[in-house]
C-alpha cells in the first residue's frame, strides 16, 4: 500500500533550521554602519556652512538692487572687512551715484540722471544712441544763476521722462562761441556743437573743449566707429552758420579728438545744418548747387556729377537758395528741392527726387504738397519719409502720397519744427522750432502721429 500523505506537506510542516552567515559578515555591517554614520555628519556640517556662508553674502547682494547702490561701492566695503579685526565696525557711508555733483549738475548718459532739468528747458536738439536711450541739448534760460546757460537732459524710455545729464560748460551760441546741436555715438563718446565743439568720451560725466579748427562747426554726424563735422570759414552772418566764406569737411575716430581734413569735401558753396547726412557705407554733404560723397570709413570724397538728363535743379547751376534736403537710406537716396514757380501761387514749390545708384542718376518723385518751409527730411528703414517745415510735419509712405501728420498738442509758436529723425522704422523724434517750446515730439508709429514729450 502507498503511504496517504503527501511528501511535500510533509516537507513544508517540518522545522527548518536557519543557516549562519558567512564568517565576518557581522564584522562587515559594523563597519559599513560607522562610514553612513560619519558621512551624514559630514553633510549636515557642510550645510551649516552653506547657509552660513548665504547669510554672510546676501546683503551684498540685496544691496545692489537698492536704489542708490552700486557694486564697486560695494565690493570696495566687502574688501575692507577683510581686513577689519573680529569686533565688525560699520563702514562710512557712501554717497549714492544719484547725489554725485558732476559738471553742471548732471550725471552721464548712462545714469538713470541726477533730478529733473532746469526749470525753462528750451530744447534745441535731441540725439538717440538705441531703442530707448537718448539725449536733449538746450537752454536753461533764467534758471541758470540768473543767466542763460546750456543744460541737457536724458531718457532712458524713449522720452517717457527726462533727467538731468552732464552738459558741457558752454553758452547758447554766441558768434563763434557756444553751443546748440547735440550727438552721440554710442553712450559714451558725444558731441556738443554748434559754432563751438565740445567733446565727451564718458557719457558726458566731462567734457573737453576741442580747438584748432579752422571754423565754425556747422554740421555734424556719426556712423560706426567715425564722426564728420562740416567746418565753416569766415562766418559772419546772424546765424553761425550764415554767410561763411567756405567749408570743409573733418573726420575723427570716435574715440579721439584729432580731426583731420577729409580730402576732395571743400567748397564755397553755402552749407546749412542737416547737409551732412550719413549711411553705414557711404556719407553725403549737399550743397548750394553741389553734392558731395564719399565712404565713411575713410578716404576721399568727390563731387557728384548728375548724369540724368532729370537732374535735381538744386544740383545745378539753376540751383535756388533752398532749401536743399537730403535723407539716404540703404536703398535709395531723396532729396528735396525749391522749385521757382514765376507764374504760379505759391511762387515756390518742393520737389521730391530719388535716386538708386549713389547719386549718379535721378527720378522725379513729383510735388510735395505741404506748407511752409521744409527744414528736415527723414528716411526710416522701412522706407518711409518725413518732412518738417515750420508750419508742422508730413509724413509720406511710398515719396508719391504725403499726409499731415497728427499732433496730440500743436507745436509751441509758429507749429512748426527745426529737425526731425527716425531712429527705427516706427520711433522718431522731432524738435519744435518755436522759442518757448519746452518739449520734443516722439512717434512710435512710423511718423503718422506725434505725442508731446516734456523736458521737466
């Protein structure tokens, strides 16, 4: 007979005796359990430290977020507690950037400024170095220890609010002194001029009267690395720049104040502000009757012979007294011309002309329907132009069609405006040419409408 019960029950209902480890496995826990042990030790020192280590550094750190600090003056008080003993004395206060006094009470450029500008600003120029950074040139009036002083004032939103910056210690001008116009290239090297030249390479935080000259500064632009300044000779009329004998052409590196005649750009020929205009290859200086260019990147300029039987009067012999405008763009060049109309009311005319190969051949564009007397003429990189006259400003999207532009305010005196620049295909600016203006003009819209932008 076969036994009834099952062998593997059997198996599973008997007692197991368990096994003993390996020799040395107890030995091997012990020592595993004491390195965990040392490790989290050291980790939970470690980060003592680190958080020790963030309470010492994160003042520093808050503190240059605070208005009124900086990180050299910070990192300058961090060095000196190195040397300090145990006992922490508290460093001397610093004064903040916005309190430094700085020639004529501004800061530079860079600076957020100093405080608001003199009361009885009268801006005369204005000059943008990027999207939202710029400068205005101008006027103090009686604000000025009783006396007409030269202040200028900067924005880092494109026109939102103004400050007070560095201005050159310099007059409104005056015969062959003071200034009125303002560049930059960059936001540290700029111009003041305009019949004098002042130049600064840090922002404006100094400024350097430049002599040696042989003249009045009538014009001045920039492009890359180089500035141009159209010099004027034996100057005697109301206007600095009226009634000079001559002109000539200067260059220097941004960054120095050697100027050095640019061959081939002189002439006897009258020269007004806004005739030196500047692309990122080649530069034009128009004239009573003469165009001249040449490349900005150094070497000599020419006089330009208009071979189109459609030439610009104002580049001939017919030339009228003017004015005479010119706003080059990558793509084209315009210019705008006074035309004599004996027999027609008004007597005179602007007439519009482009050309597409440097100034060698010329197309009509047609009458440019505005009143007043143009006084500037810009060209955005989208292509379109605006005009100021000293009646207001027009702005055209294709050189054929013009329209008035709309102001939310009119324009002080007259309504009219002195210059007017696009600095991106939408922004531009725009100075008033009335006596008692006390702000500039700002578009966004690539000239169509134009909001008023106080100095104050």
């Amino acid at each position: 007979m076969t036994d009834p019960r099952d062998p593997v029950e059997a198996w599973l209902s008997s007692d197991v005796e368990l096994l003993p480890p390996p020799p040395g496995t107890y030995q091997r826990v012990r020592r595993v359990a004491r390195r965990r042990k040392a490790v989290r030790t050291m980790s939970a020192a470690a980060g003592a430290a680190v958080i020790v280590a963030a309470a010492a550094v994160l003042p520093q750190v808050a503190g240059k977020l605070l208005p009124g600090t900086t990180g050299p003056d910070k990192a300058a008080s961090g060095t000196g507690a190195h040397r300090q003993s145990s006992q922490r004395r508290s460093p001397a206060p610093r004064p903040s950037p916005t309190s430094r006094t700085l020639p004529n009470g501004g800061l530079p450029i860079t600076s957020a400024g100093s405080g608001p500008p003199a009361p009885g600003f009268r801006p005369t120029s204005v000059t943008f170095v990027g999207p939202f950074t710029g400068a205005v040139i101008g006027q103090g009036g009686s604000s000025c220890s009783g006396a007409p002083c030269t202040v200028m004032a900067g924005t880092h939103d494109y026109g939102s609010t103004w400050a007070t910056i560095g201005a050159p210690p310099a007059s409104p001008p005056n015969g062959s002194a003071g200034v009125s116009q303002i560049r930059f290239l960059g936001l540290h090297n700029g111009w003041a001029y305009g019949p004098a030249l002042y130049a600064t390479h840090d922002g404006g935080h100094s400024w350097k009267v430049i002599n040696g000259l042989p003249g009045r500064v009538i014009d001045l632009g920039t492009v890359g690395r180089r500035a141009f300044a159209v010099i004027g000779a034996g100057c005697g009329g109301t206007d600095y720049w009226e009634n000079c004998a001559s002109f000539s052409l200067f260059s220097t590196a941004a960054s120095s104040d050697s100027w050095r005649p640019v061959p081939g750009a002189t002439t006897t020929s009258q020269v007004v502000p806004g005739g030196l205009q500047l692309t990122g290859q080649y530069g034009y200086l128009i004239t009573s009757g003469r165009l001249y260019a040449g490349p900005v990147t150094g070497g000599a300029w020419h006089q330009v012979t208009a071979a189109s039987p459609t030439a610009p009067p104002c580049l001939t012999s017919q030339s009228g007294p003017g004015p005479w405008l010119i706003a080059p763009g990558d793509a084209a060049l315009y210019l705008v011309c006074t035309i004599s109309r004996p027999n027609a009311s008004p007597s005179t005319a602007l007439s519009l002309y482009r050309s597409s190969d440097q100034s060698r051949t010329w197309q009509a564009q047609g009458t440019v329907p505005v009143t007043g007397t143009a006084t500037s003429l810009a060209l955005s990189p989208a292509g379109r132009l605006v005009l100021a006259t000293t009646a207001g400003l027009y702005y055209s999207p294709d050189g054929h069609n013009w329209r008035a532009a709309l102001l939310d305010v009119p324009a002080p005196g007259s309504g009219g405006f002195s210059f007017v620049g696009m600095t991106t295909s939408s922004n531009g600016v725009a100075v008033p040419s009335g006596t008692g203006s006390r702000e500039i003009y700002i578009t966004k819209d690539g000239g169509q409408n134009w909001r008023h932008s106080p100095i104050r």
